[in-house]
C-alpha cells in the first residue's frame, strides 16, 4: 500500500489544474493518475483553437493549452502515471489501479480528486432505429481518429447534433476533404457557441438544420442513407417531411455525459440534472475528503472554466488535509427557480476568512433576452439581482454571491431569471 | 477437399453438432458463410436456458429441452462461459391465467422437472420487489438459467476446432452434389467439397438448402427486437420473468444477463427478410411497453444499445431433425427456433444418433473413416482464459508480470485488457473484426458502446492481424470503419480536381 497526500483521478485540463493548485497550498505528496497515453485528456485532440482566452488570455489551441498545464505540472515534480486505469476506490479512500508496469497497484490517499471528464451520448442514447452498420460516430471519437490516429472515418457526412464537438467536427472533415451535408439539430436553437457556429459552419456554407432529426439509419456493411425529419414544437416527427439522404457516415454530437462510474463505487449522491456529483463550495462530494471538479461534476463550454473550477478543488482538498476547515452554523441550500436548469455548487457549508465572495455556476433551461436574474434567501429577500443582455443553454453564466449577503441563519438561496 | 462429416451452418446448432462429432475418429467440415461464428440467430436472443415446461412431451422442443438443460453446468464449465441457474417466474395478472400456469407445471412435472412450483403474490413479491404489485401469482422454475447465446455459440466452435474440426469462416454453399440420389458433397464459393454426411444446420436457410434435396419445409422468420440496459439495472430483477405465453411466442421477458446488465424483449414479427436485423421505433415500443407492464419502474435512459434477431420458425411449429428421405446422406435440423438454444447440445447428440443409424443402414453407399470409434484424446475443456474482471487482484498482479498487456485496459467500460483482446484475436476461431472482438471480450459492449476502445481494438487488430487499418472492418468485408490515411485522401479525392482547377 503506497500513501499520498491526494490522488488525482484523471490527467485532463481538471486534475492537472487542481493537483497544481494543492501543491501551490501545501500539499507535498500528490500523484496524478491517467488512462491515456498521455496527460492532457480530451484537450490534445481538440487541435483547433480558441482555448485559454479567459484563463491565459489569449487563444491556444487545445494542445498549447494541454502543454502549459503539462508543462507546470513538470516543472513542479508532481508524480503521475499515464496508461493507468483506477478500476476501484473505497470510501476509506483506497484506490486500486491497473498499469502495463506496474501491475495492480494499492494507494491509500488523505483525499481524492475526481477528474474523470465525461463521455460522448451515443446513437442508443437517443435510440435511433434501423440497421448497425459501420460508419455511425461520436462526434469524439471521429476527432480522435482524424487528429490522433491520422485517419478519415468518412467522406460523405451528415452529423446529429449542434453541440461544441459536432460543429468543430463540421469544419474538421470539411478540411480534410469530406463532405458534410448538413448539421442537424432537434431543438430550435444551437446547443453550441455562437462563435463555433460562425467559424464552423457560416464560413464553409454547410447548413445548419433546425428542428431535424434522423429517425433511421440504413446500410448493411456500411452507412448507405438515413431517414431525415423535421420535427414539430414537442420535438415529434411530421412524417410528411421525411427526406432519405445518401451518406456513408453520421456522425451524433447529441451531449456528454459525466463519468460517474468510479463515484459510484462510493455511493457519492449524484445530481440527476448534472450527471455529477452533489458538492458544497469546495467541491467536496458527499464522501468524505472526496472532491470532484470538471466535467465528471457539470459539462463545461470552456476549458477556462474548468481549470478555475479545479483550482477550487485543488484548494480545498489541501486545505482539507492540513485541517484548515471552519463549518458555518447553517448549511445554504441553493436552489435553481424558474428558467434555471441547475446551479454548481449546491450548498454552501464553510466559512472562510477574508473570502469576500463564493462564485456560482449555473446553466438556463432555455435561450432568452433581456433578462434579470435574482437571487432570494428563504426569507424572501432578495440578496442580489443581476442583468444580462443574452442568456443560453450552452453558454454557462457565472455570478458572484457577496460572503457579506450570508448570514448564520440563512438556511437557502433560490436562484430566478426573469423576463425584464 | 472431403470430410466424412460436413455441417452448413456456424450457430449454436451446427457448432454443438461440430464438437459433438469431434469426440470420434471422422473428419469433419463445418461451413460458415459469414466472417464469424455466430452470425444469424445464434447472435441476438435472449440468451434463456428454458426449463422447459411449456412444450407437450410429444413435441421434439419439449423432450430435446429437458434432456439439454442439465447438461449445461457442466459444459459451460468445459467451455468457460458464464451461466447463471436463476430461474424463472412466468407471472400472471389475472385469476384465469391460473390454469395455464398449472397446465405448465404438471406439463414439466411429467417430464421430470424438478422444483416447479406455483408462488402466490406475496411471495412472488419478496421474490421480485420490483415487479407490478398487481401481480397474482406466478410459476417458478429454479432450473432456468442464462448464459450469452454467441460466447456460448463461439466456445463451442472453439472446442470443435482444438479437438480437430475445420471451421472454414466466409465459406458459403451455393448447391448440395447429388449423385444417385446421394448427396455427395456441397459446391461452395471456394469450390466443391465433397462429404459421406452433409448435416443442414443452417438455420433461417436451412428450408431453401432442404429444397435442394426435394424436402419441403416450411420456414417463416420471426424478427424480436431487444433493450439492453446499463448495468446500473443489472439487479433490478432476480429471475428470468415472463409474461403469461400466446400462441405464437413466450412473451415479451425481462431478465438479467450473466454480464449483469437487464435486457428486455422480444416481440414476435413475422419478416420479409432472413437478414433484416433492422430496428424499428413501433417494435421497440412494444417492447418496452410491455417489459414495463411486468416491472413498471423501467425507463428509457439507461438502453445502452437496442437490437433485433430472427428465428426459424417452421410451419409445424416444432423443431424438424431426421435424415433425408429423398437422398441419403443429407441430415436437416431446420425450424430450431426458441428453445434452440438450450436444446443444442441435445439436438447435437439426437443428430449423432441419426448419423450413427444412417451410416449402418447404408454402410455401402457411406464411406467413413471410422465407424464412429471414440477418440481417447477428445479435450472437453478449453484452455484457460485470463479474465480481469473473473480475476482476484492479486493473482492478475502476478499475470500482469508475466504479460504486461494484461495491465493495459482498453476498454474502459467493461475493464478489458489489451491482452484479452490479442487473445480474442488469436482464439480457436479468431476473431478478425471490431465486433468478433466484442463478442469474445465485451469491449465495446458497455455504456458508451466503444467510443473510447474502438479506436485502440482497431489499431490492435491491425498490429495482429498484420493489415493496414483501412482494412478493419466493423462485421467482415464492406463494413471496414476507415477510409483512408488524412492526407492521403485529401491528395487523391482532392487533389486531383484542385490541380484540374489550377489549370483551368
């Protein structure tokens, strides 16, 4: 059994950057454990740019920016293992991984990051009838095989799904050479940036299809043709539009979902909205001395914000270790109100010197304009009220709680956003 | 080419027959069409050992079920692949379901099946606490099982292969040699091979290949489509449940699998085609709203992956097994549809007794190497696998030592190994294909259905199978995954038109 101070479970830009700021607070003994080939997670297939404009402020592309986190986490001596996979952890916090060298390894840690990122939603997600031929991809793993391996998954392509990865992917097979037919999207809106939508498909002419779906795919060996279908205002087909386009590929970037497998193992409560685990500001999850920031705890837009979010964690689980906690009197629930899909974190529980504000997450459930956002306690007060031009369910908002606002007999907080 | 005995067919029938006559002196020939073992029906069911108490005694499904079901402890066993003796509950609503439920229990009692008893509510309750309360009594049958129809299917095609059976893979017969009323042999895309026993296992074809030796059967396909659940759902229920039978099928099951997972159909459509495995939005509805009428707290957001498979049915409605009485030489088991899979290994035996019989009645015109004289170094067992996820961590440390590819996980959802996989690669059958891996080691049959492995069992392939990548394919020839290198395609899809418009 070998001991450390923390163990970072996943070596994407989330646990580089926490186990980075764990040892900026003190800890010594910290080892970072990642099942690719290398550290970096998701960020060294994503070879366009665009990354790091708030963190770094300026624009890397997702290897640069993979590559200065690697690069600190050097320049630091913090240990890790790449091509280590943790296939179990207790909740006395011990932790059985698997390497080629190694062999199976034992580590008992005073505290765990969980960094374990997410996975793609698949063609059975939204099950998609017909027959299962070759050529139907995540959007993700198409990426990995044209950025990584070297290879063309397709020539002729419609892609589901008008999330980040689907649109990037438009204009990466459209680089390459394939031809993108169109990008379809259930809802009425893009689930993306608006900036991936401009760069992506704007600017190389491939249209953007609202309200469509596909509702089979055909081929035996290979993807011949599917079965595409405008949709009505509650999402059901209209089958007098139904349109059958030869393709040899689909690609489906139809949401990613947290990796939560590993918290399971210690029953830590999970947020059926998220995907992720229940947390309080210092993104502790419901088991002890176990913290989780990134994708395994909400789905980000921006690396930016999940390097902040895991610096938070990094933080706490440092902070955690040298015993350097104060609990409040009272547990502040935060509660998501009208047009707000969920908040992160969900409670605050800890009172810490000279903090003058607690930051929180939140995404909306649908696009709106002109809007006002209020924060009321559970007395019915209102702490704060904020304006914003555009709000969108791709686009998480952030917005600062004044600690000043909190008093010792708050109990909750409901988070509004109102039509102005 | 010749053997003595030649199999069409590569599912859980032809395979079980393979091994059954791979313990005697004869040279044998099982002929699969497809690229793998296990292709058509065999490949997608519901992977149940029936007890068998729902078919009369005087039907071959009925007596072939329960003289197969107390083989499989042992075999699978022999052949390392996971059973489950569960049991099973066939629920019922109504009061007047009651006397089915009793038909079906004096039924199997009569065949002597043990332990078949009828459960009142509350006790199917505590059986099932996630069954609908408004249940009222059910059958319980402690002798049902489960077990993965295709690993069950392609470890018996191992067996016969180390125990010296060629299993010729994209091998496809196209007519039966007939000579004086003799089969003779088979003509196939590889050429005439020629057999004293052609046995017909071809399940959903097995009628057009009857036809070529003047049998009429009748064969109708039956298309089922399935839901299988995360294994989140793996315990939701106990025991294999069906609903009360019709006619035409056992009914829409709910069940556990051995991998732990839940999966729930089929329905019971008959089909144009013998190879439409197409899903379909009104089958699968059926399904689920139905699996749901026996477990109501089933949902749709955990189906990791939905499909369908197709069963021979004959139009007697049972099992059709005997020798040609139009050409000697010719054996047809045709019409193997549910419970074909626990019946295999019995068919297997009666077929033997069949080829026994004929080969003495007609011993002038059937040349055999042998006359059916037991080999003393038939293997039963196949050689050890090494399975992480069947492994204590202490011993897979030391199995790592020795091979480091077993400390690679490839698979992360199913924690499979790199050495599995090159394992499953260079098996009795090897598996040349990203779905044949699947099949033998579970990558890529977890949550998120090989986004994260199929691009590393690709690359594995292709180092073991010495091919480039462009080559791997999804299921055989015409499904390969990748086009070309990156830039290579842009070169020649390209550019050759752009240098056609530079000229311009």
């Amino acid at each position: 059994m070998i001991n450390y101070d923390l163990v970072v479970i996943g070596g994407g830009p989330a646990g580089l950057a926490a186990a980075l700021e764990a040892k900026k607070n003190g800890l010594e003994e910290i080892l970072i454990l990642e099942r690719d080939k290398y550290l970096g997670g998701i960020l060294q297939q994503c070879i366009h740019n665009g990354f790091g404009l708030d963190y770094f402020k300026e624009e890397l592309t997702g290897p640069e920016y993979a590559d200065r986190f690697v690069r600190m986490v050097e320049e630091n001596e913090i240990e890790y293992k790449t091509e280590t996979m943790v296939v179990n952890i207790t909740k006395y916090r011990k932790i059985t991984a698997l390497n080629q060298n190694d062999g199976v390894i034992n580590i008992k840690a005073k505290s765990i990051i969980l960094a374990m990122g997410c996975r793609e939603r698949t063609r059975e997600s939204i099950l998609i009838p017909g027959s299962r031929p070759a050529g139907v991809f995540t959007a993700g793993t198409a990426q990995r095989y044209i950025n990584i391996e070297g290879y063309m998954p397709g020539k002729k392509v419609i892609i589901l799904g008008s999330g980040d990865i689907g649109l990037i992917m438009a204009r990466r097979l459209t680089l390459e050479g394939a031809e993108v037919i169109a990008v379809l999207e259930l809802l009425p809106y893009s689930s993306g940036l608006v900036r991936n939508k401009v760069q992506c498909l704007d600017d190389f002419d491939i249209p953007l299809k609202l309200n469509h779906t596909i509702t089979r795919i055909n081929g035996k060996g290979r993807v011949e043709s599917v079965v595409v279908v405008e949709v009505d205002e509650n999402l059901q087909p209209i089958k007098e539009t139904e349109e059958e386009i030869a393709c040899d590929t689909v690609l489906l970037s139809v949401g990613l979902i947290p990796e939560n497998e590993l918290s399971k193992n210690i029953n830590v409560e999970l947020d059926p909205v998220t995907g992720g685990p229940i947390i309080d500001e210092k993104r502790m999850t419901s088991a002890e001395g176990v913290f989780a920031c990134g994708n395994v705890l909400q789905v980000h837009d921006l690396v930016d914000y999940v390097s902040m979010e895991a610096e938070i964690a990094g933080k706490a689980a440092a902070d955690y270790v040298n015993q350097k906690y104060s609990s409040r009197d009272n547990i502040i629930e935060l509660m998501a109100g009208k047009n707000i899909r969920y908040i992160v974190p969900h409670h605050i529980k800890y009172y810490e010197e000279n903090q003058k504000f607690i930051k929180l997450y939140m995404r909306v459930k649908k696009p709106e304009e002109d809007v006002r956002i209020e924060l009321v306690d559970d007395q019915g007060s209102m702490l704060m009220e904020y304006k914003k031009d555009i709000v969108t369910p791709g686009e998480m908002l952030s917005l600062v709680l004044p600690e000043k606002k909190l008093d010792d007999s708050m109990k909750g907080i409901e988070i509004s956003l109102y039509k102005r | 080419m010749k053997s003595d005995v030649l199999i069409i067919g590569g599912g859980v029938v032809g395979t079980a027959i393979a091994r059954e006559f791979s313990k005697y002196e004869l040279d044998v020939i099982l002929l699969e069409k497809e690229e793998d073992i296990a292709m058509g029906t065999s490949k997608a069911n519901s992977g149940i050992v029936h007890a068998g108490y729902n078919a009369s005694m005087n039907t071959l499904k009925g007596r072939l079920n329960t003289w197969a079901n107390p083989m499989f402890d042992q075999l699978c066993s022999d052949l390392q692949v996971p059973f489950e003796r569960i049991g099973s509950l066939v629920v019922s609503f109504e009061e007047d379901d009651f006397k089915k439920l009793r038909w079906e229990k004096e039924n199997g009692e009569k065949m002597g099946i043990k332990g078949l008893e009828i459960v009142d509510r509350d006790r199917l309750l505590e059986l099932e606490p996630n069954i609908n309360p408004e249940v009222s009594s059910a059958l319980y049958a402690p002798t049902a099982g489960i077990v993965s129809s295709y690993e069950f299917t392609i470890a018996l095609a191992d067996s016969a292969v180390i125990n010296g059976v060629n299993v010729m893979l994209g091998t496809e017969m196209t007519d039966l040699f007939i000579e004086n009323n003799q089969v003779k042999g088979v003509e196939t895309n590889r050429g005439r091979i020629y057999s004293s026993i052609v046995i017909n296992a071809a399940g959903l074809f097995a009628d057009e290949i009857a036809s070529m030796a003047g049998n009429d059967i009748d064969i109708t396909p039956r298309k089922g489509e399935y839901h299988l659940y995360d294994k989140n759902w793996g315990d939701y229920v106990n025991h294999v449940l069906f609903p009360i039978p019709s006619k035409i099928s056992k009914g829409i099951l709910v069940t556990p699998t051995v991998h732990g997972n839940l999966l729930i159909g089929p329905n019971s459509e008959a089909v144009a085609g013998k190879e439409d495995y197409t899903t379909t939005n009104e089958g699968l509805d059926i399904v689920f709203s139905a699996a749901r009428k026996l477990v109501p707290g089933l949902e749709r957001r955990d189906i990791i992956t939905s499909f369908s498979g197709i069963r021979a049915v004959a139009s007697t409605d049972d099992f059709v097994i005997g020798p040609s009485d139009k050409n000697v030489g010719l054996i047809n088991v045709a019409g193997i549809q549910s419970p074909g899979l626990t019946s295999a290994p019995a068919i297997a035996e009666m077929v033997l007794e069949i080829a026994v019989e004929m080969s003495s009645e007609y011993s002038r015109e059937l040349t055999l190497k042998s006359n059916f004289i037991e080999k003393d170094d038939f293997r039963e067992r196949l050689p050890e696998r090494c399975v992480y996820t069947d492994t204590e961590h202490s011993q897979w440390h030391d199995i790592i030592g020795e091979n480091s590819d077993y400390g690679e996980i490839v698979c992360r959802c199913e924690h499979v190994t790199r050495g599995e996989i090159i394992d499953a690669i260079h098996r009795p059958v090897p598996a040349t294909s990203v779905d044949a891996v699947k099949r033998r080691t579970r990558a890529g049959t977890g949550r998120c259905q090989g986004g994260f492995c199929g691009p590393r069992v690709v690359e594995i392939l292709s180092e073991e199978l010495k091919i480039p990548r462009t080559e791997v394919s999804k299921k055989g020839t015409g499904s390969e995954i990748l086009f070309a290198k990156t830039k290579d395609y842009l070169l020649k899809e390209v550019g050759e038109e752009s240098e056609k418009d530079y000229k311009l």
